[in-house]
C-alpha cells in the first residue's frame, strides 16, 4: 500500500489548518493485529506527530478483507472519543486509502450506504417463482431440470477459483457455527415457546456442529471463491434467456463449496414440504439430479463429508417460525429430523434423503 504525500498533505491541512510540512513517516513496529508509524510534520513551524495505526490482514484474526480491517479501526475510533474523560487519548479520524494513493476521512461516518444498480425485467425472475409453479403443478418438466443444471455451472465453475490461505479456510468453519448470521445467531432469534423442536435438541445441534467443526477445519485444501448465500429466494434468478444471475454475494468472498451447495438444495427439500406436508417426487428428483451434475463436474466427493454441520446452519433457517409462520408443526419437524439425521452420518447420501427426514 502506498499513500500519495500531496493526498496526505491535503488531509492533514484540512484537519489542521495551513502550513503543513512533512517530516517523516517512521515504522513503530507490530503486532499480532496492528502495525503502527510514527508520522511527524510541522504545521506553522510548529512540531507536531500523529500515529497511524494499519490493521493487518495477514495473521487471521478475523482481519482478512477490508471491511474487517475498516470496522475494527470505526469501532476503536468510536471507543477511544467516548471513554471516560481523562482516561484515554483522543482518536483523530479513520482515514481510507484509495487506489491512487490518495485519503478520504471516514472517521465522522454515522452509516455506510452501498449503492447498486437496479434489478429490472433484463434480469429475470426470481428462482422461487419457477419453484412453486412446480410445486402447483408436481409435474417435472425439462426446463426445470435446465434451471437446476445451470445452477450447479454457476457453482462448479465459481468453486473452480482455489485460494491458499488456511486462515481464511478455519474462519468460514468457524463463522459456520459462531457468527451472529449463522448457526447460533439465527438459534439465538427463536423466541417464545417451540413446539417442533426441544432445548434439548437445539443443545444437541450446537454441540454436534462445533464437533464438527473440529474435523473440517484442517480441510484447507477446500478453499475457494463462494456465493456465500445461494438460494433462490431472490438471490438466484433467471433471465428470459434462461441464462442465470446470482446477486446478493455475502459474508466470506472465500470458504466451503458445502455453503453454496446446502444453500440451494435444502430448498428443494424445504419447498416441497413447505407446500405439500412430504417430499414430493419432482424436489426429490431434482435435490438428486443437482448432486449428481455438481459430483460429475467437480469430482468433489470430498463434500459429502463436510456438508452436515452446514445443511444445520440452513435447516435453522427454513425451519425459522418468524421467516416461516404458517407452517406447520408436523412440516418443521421433517425438517428438524433432517438436520438431526444428517449431523449423524459420516457421509451423506443423497440418496437417502427421505431417510433423513423421518424421526431419529
């Protein structure tokens, strides 16, 4: 990374008035998370210093993209102006770097607003449109099986990206199971009393994911680009072409294929129950006919032994009664049963998908 000096003397007499001058910029050192420069400058002849203190992004931590690095320097910004008086040094600002060297303040940020281009007609329909017109009508056609085809392209071809980077490989497994938007964040929004599902089993979902956790985080080898969110819910859609969008990427640019695959084939489970209280035959066909184009294209057998812990973050989900309320008890309890069944097996068999949706 490179800081233009005129940029960096722009931002300091915007901060500090005229007559800046720039001394030196001298290394303070580092640490497992930070490293620090001595920046000294004279403003109106007078001595003055700041330090500028970089998140790294190299050691894991949790600090491995940009947006980490950003919230944890916003929040410390935060932090150190509001402590008890007299009890900590004033932070001055949080400044970004941008491509040509340049800085933008940052540190006075209330909020961040992403702005995208729209979705329009060009863009298509939603995949869940295509899914309840085959839940009404029960009967599988072969653009339903295109459309299920294209989606396992779009994956094996994203997945196809590999990276080399064990810590950012143990973060996904770990986020799995810890992150507020994953397992037991989304447990932690159950409210009130569940009638599908015991404490007691709720405990023993935790308890068999971190499990295991355990076994995949030494799978390294497995990392590669995902979607991060692939359902179809939205996030996957077809063009009057036919051709697929997929909007929406979250969380981890990088991880486990399993995230994306249990994305989208706990769906076809869940609609279908969702819809008709069973699995009905055109989901069954296509959850398998999905295993077998991704198997084929990607020779991943691997990932029938790392998808449990992740078909429990998205069984969770669809079994979630503020997302789902109208359904009912005996429906999210095939789904339970699901997630239960699965956590046991040492490999899945998609094949044995009805099995895995009958009591333990």
């Amino acid at each position: 990374m490179t800081v233009n000096e005129e940029s960096l003397k722009r931002y300091l007499k915007s901060k500090f008035g005229e007559g800046v001058e720039i001394l030196d910029a001298i290394k303070l050192g580092e640490g497992f998370h930070n490293a620090g420069f001595l920046l000294k400058f004279k403003q109106d002849s007078k001595l003055k210093a700041l330090v500028m203190r970089i998140v790294r992004g190299d050691t894991g931590w949790g600090h491995d993209y940009l947006s980490d690095r950003a919230s944890v320097l916003l929040l410390q910004h935060m932090l150190y102006n509001t402590a008890p008086k007299q009890t900590c040094i004033p932070s001055i600002d949080v400044v970004a770097v941008l491509k040509n060297g340049s800085l933008a303040s940052i540190g006075d940020a209330v909020e961040f607003i992403q702005l995208l281009e729209p979705l329009t007609e060009e863009h298509g329909r939603p995949y869940i449109e295509y899914l309840l017109e085959l839940s009404r009508r029960k009967a599988l056609t072969r653009e339903d099986e295109d459309m299920c085809i294209k989606c396992v392209a779009y994956l094996s071809t994203l997945h196809s990206e590999k990276a080399d980077n064990r810590n950012l490989y143990v973060r996904h497994i770990r986020d799995l199971i810890g992150h507020g938007e994953m397992l037991m964040g989304v447990i932690d929004t159950y409210q009130g009393d569940l009638d599908f599902i015991s404490d007691e089993e709720i405990c023993r979902i935790e308890v068999e994911a971190v499990k295991w956790r355990n076994r995949l985080k030494r799978k390294t080898y497995r990392l590669s680009r995902i979607h991060g969110d692939f359902h179809p819910f939205g996030n996957i859609r077809f063009k009057p072409d036919g051709s697929i969008i997929a909007v929406d990427l979250s969380r981890e640019m990088y991880g486990e294929p399993a995230d994306d695959v249990t994305a989208l084939t706990i769906n076809y489970v869940f609609i279908s129950i969702w819809q008709h209280g069973l699995l009905e035959d055109s989901f069954r066909r296509l959850f398998k006919l999905f295993y077998e184009e991704y198997l084929n294209r990607t020779g991943d057998e691997d990932i029938l032994r790392v998808v449990q812990p992740f078909y429990a973050f998205r069984g969770m989900v669809v079994v979630h009664p503020i997302y789902y309320p109208e359904m009912g008890k005996e429906q999210r309890r095939m789904l339970v049963n699901f997630v239960l069944n699965v956590l046991e097996d040492d490999e899945f068999n998609p094949n044995d998908v009805d099995r895995y949706l009958k009591p333990t």
